[in-house]
C-alpha cells in the first residue's frame, strides 16, 4: 500500500463512503485501495476490508451484504421495511443451499417511485406484528414467515433443508402447515406442502436433508436417524442406520456446511469410530455431496449393502 494512503480503522471491517473520506481517504485513494484487494466494494458506497471478506465463506457473505445494506441506509432510509425472504433467512442463520446474494425485503407499500439499488429486491405485503423479529438489531420476519416465504420461491430440495433445520430451531410447525392450508393453490406451494410432509428435526445438516429426501424418492427402506450405537469408544450416533440388517450410512462433511471439505480431526474420528462398528459387523455406505446427484449409482449402493446385511 502506498504510505502515503491513510491507514484503515483497526477496530471496523465495513464502512460507508462517508467514513472513509472522514479517515482521509478520498475517491482516488479508495479506488487504489480496491485495486489492491485492501478493500471490497460490497455494494454503491459500503466497502469492506478485503482480508476480511474474502475469508467469510457463502453465508457470512449473505449476511454481511444484509450488513452493507443497513449500514448504508441507515441515514438515506425511513426505515419502513423488513429483512425478508432469504435475507431474513440468513439473519436468523437457517441453512440455505443454491440461493444468490440478493438482499430482499418487504415493505407495506411502495412509498416512492424511487427503485431500490442494485441487487436488493423489494416484495411488497403487509406483516402482522406476529410476522416481525429482531436479529442483531435488524428488523426481520419471524421464523415461520421467513420459512413460507423462501420455500415459495425454493424447489422441493431446497425447502427441505430450510423446514428441516428451522423445526430443529423451535418453528411452530402446526403454524407453517396453517400458513400452507390458507395459500391454497399459490404457485410454489407445493414445494412447502412437500417439505412438511417430509420434515424431520432430526436431521442435522443440508446434506443429511437431501439424503433423507432422496432415500424416500428412490423407495429405499426408510432408516432410522441419528441411531445410537454402544461400542469400546463408547456411545456413537450414525446418521442413518438399518439396525436390524446392520447397515450405516454416513454423510461426509456435515460439520462444515456446504464447504464439502471436512477437516482431518473430523475424517480421523470417523474412521477410527467407523472401525470400531466395523468390529461389531456394521456394515458402511459413505456418501458425499457428488453422491447425491449420482441417482442410480446410490441407489444400487445402498440396495448392495442393505442385501449383504441379511
């Protein structure tokens, strides 16, 4: 960096425009600065510390443009909006998969003609004060409202994993199914009806989701979930289980969502427990994310290990 640039504000990683001019940067020193990778320009007139940036994964990122958006609006708004739809989704951190960086909101109505900035999409409904929360400060919409909206615009796969993961935050399930009854024939509700049919608080990540669904789509024999084993180690949870043929398969990489990379400890401690089963005469399926979308071939795997098991 040139030493002639003032240096960033240690104790912040995202700033408006104004901020940084009142660091005393001007409009060529933030344009170096960006050039270098030292800063990101998140969105018009909020930037945020490069190294920062680039080390938060998908998530992260979402909310943090959630983040950029507020801070950037927070003296050019009246503020009558909410955080809505997968915005309020990431806020509330529910496991999202296949989604864009969008920020979108909801609002009561349209009080200008003024459009919204690029990258913001605006839906327009009124919210019963049962439909708000508050996550880190920001106004959102609650749980179950965020979960119908997302899953309206969500194929089936992608609402499983959300409704899996907020009935395992505490969703009023009862309440979601009421929402689904009331929308009648809405485009995309099928995709909510689907989801609470197939729901399960048990499940513990999106791939373990998307497992479950596609093991009841193929008409493989349903396993039991998080089943319980006691070995030498002690006691061990198998994500799927066919305890009577003693079958396990295994999702890889479920500690880190959506990375698909687990870390060696997490590889080590599974295999070491893997062998310990293994003794008992489990036999494994272990699958990853690529398995998922490779129909036939898994099918054929699980079928192979479940007719070894008799």
């Amino acid at each position: 960096m040139n030493s002639r640039i003032p240096a960033l504000p240690v104790a912040e990683d995202l700033w408006r425009t104004a901020q940084l001019l009142q660091c005393g940067l001007n409009s060529r020193a933030i344009a170096q600065l960006v050039r270098d990778g030292t800063l990101v320009r998140v969105r018009r007139g909020c930037y945020a510390r490069g190294s920062w940036w680039t080390g938060l994964n998908a998530g992260g990122r979402r909310r943090q443009l959630i983040f950029a958006h507020a801070h950037g609006t927070r003296t050019t708004s009246a503020g009558g909006f909410v955080y809505s739809h997968t915005s309020g989704a990431s806020l509330q951190s529910l496991h999202l998969w296949g989604v864009d960086d969008m920020v979108h909101l909801t609002q009561a109505g349209c009080p200008s003609a003024v459009s919204h900035a690029r990258g913001v999409v605006a839906h327009t409904r009124q919210l019963g004060s049962r439909e708000l929360a508050f996550v880190d400060g920001l106004r959102c919409t609650s749980l179950e409202r965020t979960v119908v909206d997302c899953c309206l615009m969500f194929n089936v796969r992608q609402a499983l994993i959300l409704v899996d993961h907020a009935a395992r935050l505490g969703a009023d399930l009862h309440l979601l199914r009421d929402y689904c009854t009331a929308l009648g024939g809405r485009n995309g509700v099928v995709a909510l009806r689907r989801a609470l049919e197939l729901v399960d608080a048990r499940s513990e990540s999106a791939g373990e989701s998307l497992t479950r669904e596609l093991i009841h789509r193929l008409r493989i024999p349903p396993p039991e979930l998080q089943y319980v084993v006691r070995t030498s180690l002690g006691e061990h949870r198998l994500d799927f289980a066919w305890p009577r043929r003693k079958v396990a398969l295994e999702f890889d990489g479920k500690t880190k969502y959506f990375d698909y990379r687990p870390t060696s400890e997490v590889v080590f401690e599974e295999r070491r427990r893997e062998k310990a089963l293994m003794e008992q005469g489990w036999i494994f399926v272990r699958v990853e994310w690529k398995d998922l979308f490779r129909e036939q071939e898994f099918k054929y795997r699980v079928l192979h290990a479940l007719a070894r098991g008799f």
